[in-house]
C-alpha cells in the first residue's frame, strides 16, 4: 500500500526544456484542514477576529491571505502530461497516490466548484408532444 494525501493544483505555467521541447509546469500543495486555531484561547481568537474585520474593511489594498508553500513541482514535457490521463485544472484537489516508483492521480476526487456534475434537463415545450 503506498501513501495517498490531499492536494490542489495551485498553478500551471509552460516552459521549455534545453532541448527546445514544450513542457508543463505544475505545482500541487497540500489540502489539509486548518488547525492553527485549536492552541489559541478563544479570547485572542476574537481579538484577532475583530482586527481582521478592521483591516478587511480598511480597503481593498489589504489582502489577508497566507503565502502558499507549494508541497510539489512537477515538470512533465506533453507526452508525460498526456500518459497522467486526467486533465488537472488550477484550484482542483485531486486525491494522489505515491505507490513504489508511480505517482497516481484518483479522478474520483475531483471537486467540481461551481459546475454541474451532470448536464441539466432539457426543457420541454407545451406543444411538443413527447
């Protein structure tokens, strides 16, 4: 059994390789649940929410953003991308698998945000008959 994690396609670039060969770029970073709350006393936790709130209403020139720390880079030329056979798309989590020498992407855990996982019904005129 090999080790599988969480992770999210952060950013997709191109590049080319010394040899002049097309090639992607992929950086992944770990999804996990944000835990860093859990040592901290709920009275400084409202303090620093109330500080927050401030400076998010301050402007838009305030970003409260962590920096993201990628967990890995993949450079593959186009022929590797193809043999993954999924298409990763930024800000996707796909659930990966590192079993001997092989990295393995599980479609199954692809997060469709904002997109319908089936086509919606198609609508019926009152005078078709069906």
């Amino acid at each position: 059994m090999g080790i599988q994690t969480l992770v999210r396609v952060n950013k997709i670039e191109s590049y080319r390789d010394l040899n002049g060969s097309l090639g992607k770029k992929i950086e992944l970073v770990e999804e996990n649940e944000d835990h860093s709350n859990a040592l901290v006393p709920e009275e400084v936790q409202a303090v620093i929410s109330s500080v927050k709130t401030v400076l998010a209403q301050m402007g838009p020139q305030i970003q409260l953003t962590k920096p993201v720390m990628p967990k890995m880079i993949l450079f593959l030329t186009e022929d590797e991308y193809d043999d993954l056979d999924v298409s990763l798309d930024v800000n996707q989590t796909y659930q990966i698998l590192f079993e001997g020498q092989a990295i393995k992407f599980n479609k199954e855990y692809e997060q469709y945000i904002g997109k319908p996982i089936t086509p919606p019904p198609k609508p019926v005129k009152q005078n078709e008959e069906p």
